[in-house]
C-alpha cells in the first residue's frame, strides 16, 4: 500500500520519488555525490623567477607571485602537507635572454632546468610538469619561430624537441607542450626515446583555445606577443569538432595525457574529449578564470571558498581527471 499523508492544504500526497531524501543531511549528501574532488587531483602552475629570496607579487593575479627557486620549495613542501603533489612550473625569463630562436629554452643550466634539479632534491615526490613553448623565451612573444610575420610549424617542431630533452635531463616527469604546432607531440616523443627518456611523459594541451582569459598569465610571464595574435595555432572558441580531431591526432602521436584549456568555458568540451579519450583528461582552469573569483570575493559578490570550490568541482564534474588551478593551495586546506 503506497504511504499517504497529509499536505498542509489537506490534500492527500501519493508522491513516489522523493530526490530530497538524498539531501535531508550532509552526511547522506556526502555518501551518494557523484563527484569526488581531492588535492591529488590538483596541479598547482607557479610561475618562477631567477634569484634568490623572491616573492614577487602579479598583481593581475592577486594571491600569486613570481617565485624564486628558494622560495618556490618552501611553497612546495606546503602543498606536499596539504596533498598537492604536481607542480607546473612557467619560467619567467630576463628580456636579455630572449631572442627569435629561443635559444635560452635549450641551456642545460638555464632557469627552468635548475629549479626542476633543486625541487627534485629538496621535494623528491613531487611530481614537476614543464612548459615546452618558445613564447617565454621567444623576443617575438610567439609560440613559434616567426618570419615575416608567419608563424613557422615545422621549422619551430626542433626547437620544443629539444627543450623538451633538456627539461627531462634535468628530471622533469612530465613534459607538456602547449605551443599548438601540427606534429609537436610526435616529434618530442621520438627526441625524448631517443635521447634514452622513454618514461617521462607527455601532457599535451591537445585543444587549447585562442582565448581572452590568458591575459593575467601573459602579464605574468612578460610573454605576450609582441605583433599580431595567436589565432593561427590555437584554436577558434567557436569550435568543438576541431578540438575532438587534435585530440585524436595527438593520442595517435603518443600524448599520455590530453589537455583542455580553458576550463571553465570550455566545460562541453572537456565532456566531450573524456568519452573519446583513452588516457587521462586535464583541464587548464586558467589565469582569468582565477582572476574573476578574487575579484568577485573582493567586491563581496561571492564567498571566494565556495565559488572556488564550485568553480573546481565542474570541472572535475564535466570529466577532467586532473585540474591545473591556482587555487590549488587554497582548495586543499578546505578538504
């Protein structure tokens, strides 16, 4: 016999479904969510300087700093005790150093290459990511070699190859080639076997947008393209079926992991890419993205925890097995 009660209109109720029993405590909301958001999951992106004893404020990123290396250590040991165990690292590199070549990507006793040696002494579990593109260390601002103002795929394919050994001789365990050039994947796998570094990984950012909300992360690293924009190699906002295909060419060249940047507005393509993909899907949740959380919370539009926390778990809700945030730290002290 079905239960009836009585409403508080005197109408009997015959209602079957009841989803707020699901809800009635938080203990009940905790055991059946579908959604599990953990520190292991985070990779905390730093962006590092040269020197010593530097904390240098970004102040389109408020919350954030240039590091140097000694300082990006004691941060890191931070996240170890709060969970956090990836680090992404972003060099920023002196104008003097900087060229249409690159050139200082390739110095086995550059900046990023030390930090890697000295966060894998001092941080031996940490799992340290690199960049491998140009822009940081391009004079031109570009992810690619310029001539004549075109952006050159092949002529440019040498150069993260060889970065990217220099990264993985220096301990990287995760290379992650975020350049947007046809090929790059294949290219840098075929370096790194040869150059006997067959278990360092790659994570491609397989579908990166050309995207608005970069612009906080430019200001960051000085990197922004000194002419024209990046339209030709990163992707069109508008589409998704592009995005499905450099996944695929890029699973087929040996990505062990397939990234999507943005995150927050890209959310139908993270789906999307995580039920074509047979290897884990990260998710970029990127400079302006993080820069609107604070400034809501800074005017008092929002509470920053909970809007950072609900920010997170779409993403991971939407597929992304892994999550490069800057809110990293923050999140893991409220797990």
């Amino acid at each position: 016999m079905k239960p009836k009660t009585k409403s508080p209109l005197g109408q009997i109720s015959t209602l079957r479904q009841r989803p707020r029993r699901l809800r009635r405590t938080a203990t009940i909301r905790d055991l059946v969510r579908e959604t599990d958001l953990t520190p292991d999951r985070l990779v905390w992106p730093v962006f590092v300087t040269s020197g010593r004893n530097v904390r240098e404020p970004i102040s389109s990123m408020p919350g954030v700093n240039r590091l140097s290396p000694d300082q990006l250590i004691k941060d890191l040991k931070l996240a170890q005790d709060l969970g956090v165990q990836s680090v992404a690292l972003f060099p920023h590199i002196d104008d003097a150093l900087k060229d249409p070549l690159a050139r200082e990507s390739k110095n086995e006793n550059g900046l990023l290459p030390t930090t890697v040696q000295e966060i894998k002494s001092a941080c031996p579990g940490m799992c340290v990511v690199t960049d491998v593109a140009m822009d940081p260390y391009s004079s031109d601002g570009h992810d690619g070699i310029v001539e004549d103002g075109e952006i050159l795929n092949d002529e440019t394919l040498a150069v993260l190859a060889e970065m990217a050994v220099v990264q993985a001789q220096a301990g990287a365990d995760f290379v992650a080639p975020s350049d947007m050039m046809d090929g790059r994947v294949a290219h840098i796998r075929h370096a790194l076997d040869e150059h006997g570094f067959k278990s360092v990984g790659i994570i491609s950012y397989a579908a990166k947008y050309a995207s608005t909300f970069y612009g906080p992360f430019r200001d960051a690293l000085d990197s922004a393209p000194k002419a024209g924009d990046k339209k030709t190699y990163q992707m069109d906002p508008r589409n998704v079926k592009e995005a499905l295909r450099e996944v695929m060419i890029d699973l087929d060249e040996g990505a062990d992991v397939v990234m999507v940047k943005p995150a927050l507005a890209y959310l139908d393509v993270i789906a999307k890419v995580k039920e074509i993909s047979t290897v884990p899907v990260a998710a970029y949740n990127v400079s302006g993205e993080y820069a609107m959380i604070k400034l809501l919370a800074k005017n008092g539009y929002a509470d920053e925890d909970k809007a950072m926390f609900e920010i997170l778990t779409a993403i991971r809700r939407a597929g992304a097995d892994l999550i490069f945030t800057y809110h990293a730290l923050e999140a893991a002290k409220l797990f």
